[in-house]
C-alpha cells in the first residue's frame, strides 16, 4: 500500500488465530482515532478475519499488501 | 472501543482440551470485536478456571479432584488422551504451528474483558470451593445470572 504511513506495527508472523485479531484489537485501544495500525502476519485467516474484524467495528480496513513471507494488513482506526 | 450493542455468552460445560481451547477462542474473538462477553462455567468446565490443585472434602469429592484434576495444564482431548500422551503430542503440534497455548489464550479474554461466572451448584457437587479457582473468576452464580446473560447477547453457544 504505497503511501500509507502506519502509526504502530503489529508483527504477527508466525501467530495462528485467534492471536492476531486478538492482538489487533488490543493496539487499537490504545491508538487515536484516524491513525493507522499496520499488521503484519503470515495466518491464511488473517485475510478474513481482518476484514470481518473491521466489518464488525466499524474500523476501516484499508487493503493488504503480499510482502512474500507474510501479508500487510493496514487498519484506520475508526473516529 | 465503543461497544456495538451486541454481545456474546458462553456456556462452558465441556473441560476438555481441544473444548475449551474452542472457548476461550470464540470468547477472545468476541471481546476482540468489542462484543461484552461473558463465559459460564459449568460442571466439567469449570476445570479451565481451577487453579490446578487438589480438591474435594468427602471421600468421592477427593476422589473427582484427583482423577479429574482441574487446571489448564491438566487438560487433556476429548479423543486420543491415551493417558496423557495424546495431550503432550496435541501440545505439541499447536505450539509448533503457532498456535496459542489455553494459558495465553485465557490471559487474552481475561485482558480483553471477557467476564467469567461459575456456576454454584457444580461447585457444590464437585466441592469445588471458590480458592480453588483463579481470581479472575468474578462471581459464583447460579442458572438465572446465566439465562439473564444469554438474553441480553446476541450470541449463545454451548460448548
């Protein structure tokens, strides 16, 4: 995702779930809203589970990256 | 998190390993998405809030205690325990695909804010007192505190 800047980066490479939504949703309380948490995480349900998280906050889900080992999630927290 | 008006309830009858481990999953998801969850532990269930020691008055109570020994780490699958062996080896496989053990996994619904109850009258059965359990466990209630919970989530399970 090429210009996005992440406020906090959450590495979940190598968790199986539920870690890292569990993860995800503990970053983002302590994150401002419109900031921006980035996950990274090799979990084949990351790629459901981030949009249903987000789906279900009401948190902007803004797109994933391949970085070849793993996924970037990027995630706006909602205002 | 704002909360969504929604919630999630959790009757936790089951002490198996892989049951609970299906449990504290859906609970942690649950208070992850900013759901109130609660879990109700029950009859055999309530092994996974033990603290692990020996329990019992009577000679039976004493006697469930040691051959069904709470405690997360005394958990063992509903299929293939064989003794224990099939704990060690389901223990191993998850750990080595990543997979959170039910220690951490209970420390995430615990820090996430889901509320764990137990349920009286297993205890008393069991005889179960409540030093036996961990302090997280926030009341000993009976079936209505339970009916009352159920009613105001939106989602049930009993596992």
């Amino acid at each position: 995702m090429q210009g996005i800047t992440p406020d906090k980066v959450q590495e979940s490479v190598g968790q199986a779930c539920p870690m890292p939504i569990v993860n995800m949703a503990k970053n983002m309380r302590t994150m401002s809203a419109d900031q921006v948490l980035e996950i990274k995480a090799d979990d084949e349900g990351a790629h459901a589970d981030v949009r249903a998280w987000c789906e279900q906050t009401g948190n902007v889900f803004l797109g994933e990256e391949n970085a070849g080992e793993y996924f970037r999630y990027f995630v706006r927290k909602k205002a | 998190m704002a909360e969504n008006g929604k919630g999630c309830m959790i009757v936790q009858m089951s002490g198996d390993f892989d049951k609970v481990f299906a449990g504290f999953t859906l609970a942690s998801a649950s208070a992850a998405a900013g759901m109130p969850t609660t879990m109700f532990f029950t009859f055999w269930g309530i092994k996974a809030i033990q603290t692990g020691n020996l329990t019992g008055k009577g000679l039976m109570g004493r006697m469930v205690g040691l051959m069904n020994r709470g405690g997360l780490q005394h958990l063992g699958p509903s299929k293939f325990n064989f003794g224990g062996v099939g704990r060690w080896m389901f223990k191993k496989m998850m750990a080595s695909k990543g997979v959170a053990g039910l220690e951490e996994l209970r420390q995430a619904c615990i820090d996430l804010g889901v509320k764990f109850y137990v349920c009286k009258t297993s205890m008393d059965v069991m005889e179960i007192r409540r030093e036996d359990l961990i302090p997280e466990v926030l009341d000993v209630v009976g079936a209505a505190k339970a009916m009352r919970d159920a009613d105001a989530a939106s989602v049930q399970y009993f596992i």
